[in-house]
C-alpha cells in the first residue's frame, strides 16, 4: 500500500504505535494510549512509546530500485517501550502479571501483529526484548517492557 506523500511515510512514530494500540487493545483489553495522546488516563492503562535512532547503513536506492537516482534511508533502529499501569487501592494489582504476559504474548517476534493490516508501510525486521523493569509508586503499579525494533520501509509503500 502506497503512502499518500512522502511526509505521510515519514511519520513512522505515529503509524507503529497506532498499530501497537490496536493489537495491544485487542490483545489485553486494556485502554492503550499513545506516547502523544491528550486524554484522561485510566487505570489499568498501557502507553505505547517509539524512539527512532539511527538508520540502517548504508542508504539504498529508493521504491527497491525503482528510483535507482534516488538514494533513501530505508531501515531504522528504534526502541519500543511498553508501560503497564494499574492502581491498587482499586484492587487492580492483582491483574499486573496477566497483563504483562499478554503484551509479552502480543509482542512475541513470531508473532503476526505487526503486519500489513496494521503496518501497511513498514516490515517489522528485528523485535527483541531488552530490558523490563518493575516498580510501585504510591497507589499505582508499573511495569516497563523495552524492545528494540528494526523496521524497514516498505517496497510498495512510495507514493507514487
């Protein structure tokens, strides 16, 4: 599926967490928000942040070659944090564990939720866990899942 402009295929951050809400809601049934949302927060909540780093060496010819003039950076390293919050004076914290094996599911790197229904501009090439961290503060109970994600501009998804 063809993006509708280049600044469209360029905003990687907004298309990879909106397909992680929707596979994560589905997955949990928990609200899942993104890194930029405006909203009032819930509890139990999951927030969803990418953090682009840098680009896949060396650049390559745009469209799979179907450009051979125009040179791109096709692929990036990114990190993918998950936080998983619930709040214990509501008796939530009982459920942290479910949730955390269910986003743990959801994120397995065989799995198909990263797809081109979700995804349509991007290939999901690398997806590892690499850090979680747990943590009490007050009344509420977080947990953090990091995954490093390579993905990779799709061939069909250049505008035209």
């Amino acid at each position: 599926m063809a993006a509708t402009d280049l600044a469209d295929l360029h905003r990687f951050e907004e298309h990879i967490e909106l397909a992680a809400v929707t596979f994560l809601t589905a997955a949990t049934g928990v609200d899942t928000y993104r890194s930029n949302e405006m909203t009032d927060l819930t509890t139990p909540r999951i927030e969803v942040e990418i953090d682009i780093g840098d680009a896949y060496q060396p650049a390559a010819p745009r469209n799979g070659g179907g450009s051979p003039d125009l040179f791109d950076w096709l692929a990036f390293n990114s990190s993918f944090t998950i936080n998983i919050i619930t709040d214990n004076t509501v008796g939530q914290s009982s459920s942290m564990v479910t949730y955390v094996g269910e986003v743990r599911e959801a994120m397995m790197r065989s799995g198909a939720n990263w797809d081109t229904t979700t995804l349509p501009y991007y290939d999901i090439k690398e997806l590892q866990p690499t850090n979680s961290t747990m943590m009490a503060d007050g009344d509420f109970n977080e947990t953090s899942l990091t995954y490093l994600v390579v993905f990779e501009i799709r061939r069909d998804a250049w505008p035209a």
